[in-house]
C-alpha cells in the first residue's frame, strides 16, 4: 500500500457493564474495542498525573513505519499504583521486561 492512504476502521465502543462474553467475541473478531466509563473521572485524572512522566518521556517515531508525529507509549496499563485496583485477577497487566528495562 505505498503511497496510499488507508481509512482507520473504527473501533466498536461498550458501556463498562456489558457482559465480558460479548466483549471476549468483538475482540477475537476485532482484536481491539473502547470500553466506555471504566474510570472515574478522578481515576481519570490520577492516571495522568501518575502517566505524564512517561508521556513525556515518549519520543516521536523515527521512521515511516512508527510514525514521524506519533508517540507510543508502552504498558500503560501495567504502570499506575492502583492497577490491581482497576484490573483484579489473573488478567492484570504486567509491564514487560523488555520495555522496562528501557526506561
């Protein structure tokens, strides 16, 4: 696809309470979705406070493939003190080795 654009496809957006199969069954269609409202609006603001330093951290890409003007942050999920707070279980993110041996 050199030299053209593709369109983003959109991603299917899910109140917090819907029920995990339906989700288990867009993500193995989809492989991604937006979960609406899991968050307070303080958890919110808590997360980027806690965020912010490795946002900022977070050069642009370099090439092509990563982007000139995008930034990309890994294993956000893994990092705020309240993670196991919001994700309970054996489904809690963990960082990875790889990614925190770089900061």
């Amino acid at each position: 696809m050199i030299g053209r654009t593709r369109t983003m496809p959109k991603l299917k957006e899910f109140a917090a309470g819907t029920e995990g199969a339906r989700l288990a069954a867009v993500l193995a269609e989809d492989g991604a979705l937006i979960l609406r409202d899991v968050l307070s609006q303080e958890k919110q603001a808590e997360f980027l406070r806690e965020m912010e330093p490795f946002l900022e951290a977070t050069r642009l890409g370099a090439d092509s493939f990563t982007g000139f003007q995008t930034t990309r942050t890994g294993a956000l999920a893994a990092r705020p003190s309240w993670r196991r707070e919001a994700w309970p279980g054996p489904m809690t993110p963990r960082p990875n080795r790889s990614s925190s041996a770089r900061r």
